[in-house]
C-alpha cells in the first residue's frame, strides 16, 4: 500500500536548506554551552556530510550542518556561522 506524502514535504511554501551535501564551507564549529570548558570553537574549513534541523517549523537560529574536515574529523556547525569557499 502506498503512502500518502505528508502535507509538510509537498507545500508550496516550503524552504530548502541554503547548503547542500558535497559543499565546501569555511565557518566556526558550534560547541554546546555545557562542553565549552573542555572544548572550545575553531575554525574550519570542510565538505557538509549532513544537514540538520532548522527548516520548516525550526528556529533558523538553530540550524545546523555537519562538515568533514580534511583530517577526517567531523565538526558542527550553525548555518549562520558558515560560508560557502571557492572550490
């Protein structure tokens, strides 16, 4: 039996991710308020391997992406404290 969509994904008013997978960013990784005493925010420059909450319903204020860095570590980032580098 097939699904019916959600009327969530099929609006017309629906906002797309400004970053897509594959992206190369440069930016400052997003460190939770309760880890900042061992762990502090760094720069970073990387490929978007995921993105996260913050579309459609979600604060963009809370939006994030997930970026692979060059070392193969992986590093959170809010969509506001990134940008898109020169391939």
């Amino acid at each position: 039996m097939a699904r019916t969509p959600s009327p969530r994904r099929t609006a017309a008013h629906t906002r797309r991710a400004p970053y897509a997978v594959g992206d190369l960013v440069t930016g400052t990784s997003y460190v939770h308020p309760e880890d900042r005493g061992r762990e502090q925010p760094e720069e970073f420059t990387g490929r978007i391997v995921q993105v996260g909450s913050g579309w459609d319903g979600v604060d963009a204020e809370q939006a994030y992406v997930w970026v692979r860095l060059a070392t193969g570590r992986e590093r959170q980032a809010l969509i506001r404290d990134i940008r898109k580098s020169p391939t």
